[in-house]
C-alpha cells in the first residue's frame, strides 16, 4: 500500500503518543504502516525532517485566534493554544523544543507580530515574543492556574513596557 506524506505524519503522531518520543524510530513507523523503513524516505529525507512535520501538524492542530482582537488578548490565545497542542500529545513539548531549538522564529513570529500591531519596537517585540515562548516551551507541565499566573505576570510586564513607551 501507498501512503501519502500526510498518511505517515498521522501515524507517526499516533506512535509517538503511544510510545513516546524515544521509542519513534524510522524502522518503528515502517513496521506499524507496512512498509520497508526506505519507503519513508520518499517523503523524508531523515529522521530530523520527520520530526520537524510531526511538531509542525501538532503545531497546526492547535488553537489560533479566529479574529483580530486585542494584542495581549492574542498574545494570550496563542500561548495556551501552544501548550495545548504540546500537551495533546505524548512527549509532544519535548518534541516542538527538540526542533524549533535551531529556528525557533516560525513559533515566535507570531507572537512577536502581535508585539509589534500593539507599538513595540523590534527589540521589545523580539525579546518579548522570544520570552514568552520559551516560558510556554518550559512551563507545560505546571498546574494550570500557575500557568495562567506566570503568563498573567509576562503579558503585566509586557503592558508596561508599551505603556512607558507612549
């Protein structure tokens, strides 16, 4: 049987909930879809471009904001959707860090475009957005509420900022 590039991202996001990050391998994913591993990399050309789709469909499948609304409110929606989608799946904040470390910029920008539409300069934008992401990317497995607190804490500081600046 054939399987689309979509066919294999679907199974492998359900191996890897199943058996977590470690245990995803490229001969794994084959043996669960039937094929020999090498048919794999028709869609992908290593390992690295798996994991990269999968974060990127897990990434997909979260929240986004429906429509324009405050920047802080976005900035908010888009943080919770991120972990949400993380949280979703097994190993799955372990995965998106593991490959957004060397380009993180397609999960900050974005965070750092909202930044901007409310009057930060690129510098606070940059920093901000970078900020917020890596306290969602290491934060997604506190207790909500805490969650919710230390996110409340960035988004007051952030405020300030764009406040003193106008």
């Amino acid at each position: 049987m054939r399987y689309r590039r979509d066919d294999v991202v679907a199974r492998a996001i359900e191996v890897l909930d199943a058996h977590g990050l470690d245990a995803l391998s490229m001969r794994r994913l084959a043996g669960d879809l039937g094929v020999q591993p090498g048919a794999l990399y028709h869609h992908f050309t290593n390992k690295d471009a798996l994991l990269a789709a999968i974060a990127d469909e897990i990434l997909r499948r979260g929240r986004r904001p429906a429509e324009i609304m405050a920047w802080d409110a976005e900035v908010q929606l888009l943080c919770l959707g991120l972990r949400d989608a993380m949280r979703r799946h097994r190993d799955g904040a372990v995965l998106i860090a593991q490959v957004n470390r060397a380009d993180a910029e397609p999960l900050e920008r974005p965070l750092r475009e909202a930044l901007e539409r409310a009057g930060a300069d690129s510098d606070l934008a940059r920093v901000g957005a970078r900020t917020l992401l890596r306290y969602v990317l290491s934060h997604e497995d506190e207790a909500d509420a805490d969650f919710a607190l230390g996110l409340g804490l960035l988004l007051d500081g952030l405020r300030h900022r764009l406040t003193a600046r106008t």
